[in-house]
C-alpha cells in the first residue's frame, strides 16, 4: 500500500480548495458508511447548489464501484485526519481530470488507483461531481500529473476495498 504523499501533491487537507476538500471528505465519509449523513448533504449544497443531489449520487457511484471493481486496496484517511494518502491525492486529481475533460489522464490515473483498465462508469460519475462544481466556482487543480501511471498488480478478489489509515 502507497500511504506516502506524492511531492508534488498537496499533501494536507488545509492545503486543498474547497472541491477538493470536499472530493477527498466525501470518500471517507463513504468509507465511515456516514455518506448519507446531513454534515455530507450540506457540504455538497454549499459546493455544488441546486445541482448537489445530481453530485453526491454520481460521487456515491464513483465510490461503490472503486470499492466493487479495484483489483487493489485503496488508502484512506481517517474522518478528521490532515494528512493525505497518495490514493485520496489521486482521486482528487482523478475530479480534477474530468472537470478539465481530460479522458487521458483520467483512464492512466483511474487504471493505476483500479490495479486493472479504466471503465467508462467511472468517468461518468467523477465528470458529473466536477461540473456541478465547476458551475458554481469550485475549480480543482490538476497536480502530480503522470505520476500515477504503472500498473499495479492485481490481488486476488478477496482483497478488495477501502484501507482506512489512521
């Protein structure tokens, strides 16, 4: 498992803007099984407006099929934790690749976080998230561009899920 921050990353939760803080505090909010909570429906009001129901549901598929179709663990932080795993600064950049329609960095960014190729379901759901907060000013930044690329070797079906780092 990969927890170390990518250098070129942020690598605190105080140093993301607030898409991204909000990206990377909805999965563990999933991951907690607190997604349905007020604190997370209110977030993505204040971030995305009138478009926030559209947005949390796509971030909820993008979530349960990370968990159903990754070949690999993915790391994440603990609610409440400032640092950052290398896997949540990718999946902020992942939100950051389909805001700026970037298809590319999205599949090599999505295979590696999968351990197996990208599948269309995912780019879907990350584009509706970040539209709904590009219409309402919340930009995310693209940052540690091809740093993710190299397959990750797959692990059997049993090890499937979400790692939570305390």
């Amino acid at each position: 498992m990969n927890i170390r921050p990518d250098p070129a990353a942020p690598a605190d939760l105080r140093e993301l803007t607030r898409g991204e803080h909000l990206v990377v505090w909805a999965l563990r909010a999933f991951v907690a099984d607190c997604f349905d909570h007020a604190m997370v429906r209110r977030g993505f009001e204040d971030a995305c407006g009138a478009r926030a129901p559209e947005a949390s549901m796509a971030f909820l598929v993008f979530a349960q099929a990370l968990v159903l179709r990754g070949r690999r663990r993915i790391c994440v932080g603990a609610p409440g934790r400032l640092a950052l795993t290398r896997d949540e600064q990718q999946i902020a950049a992942l939100f950051a690749d389909a805001q700026a329609a970037d298809r590319a960095g999205f599949d090599a960014r999505l295979a590696f976080l999968l351990g197996r190729p990208a599948e269309a379901p995912f780019f879907a759901a990350a584009e509706t998230t970040a539209r709904a907060l590009a219409a309402c000013g919340r930009r995310l930044r693209a940052f540690g561009a091809g740093r993710a690329a190299g397959p990750a070797a797959p692990r059997p079906s049993r090890d499937l899920g979400l790692a939570v780092v305390a």
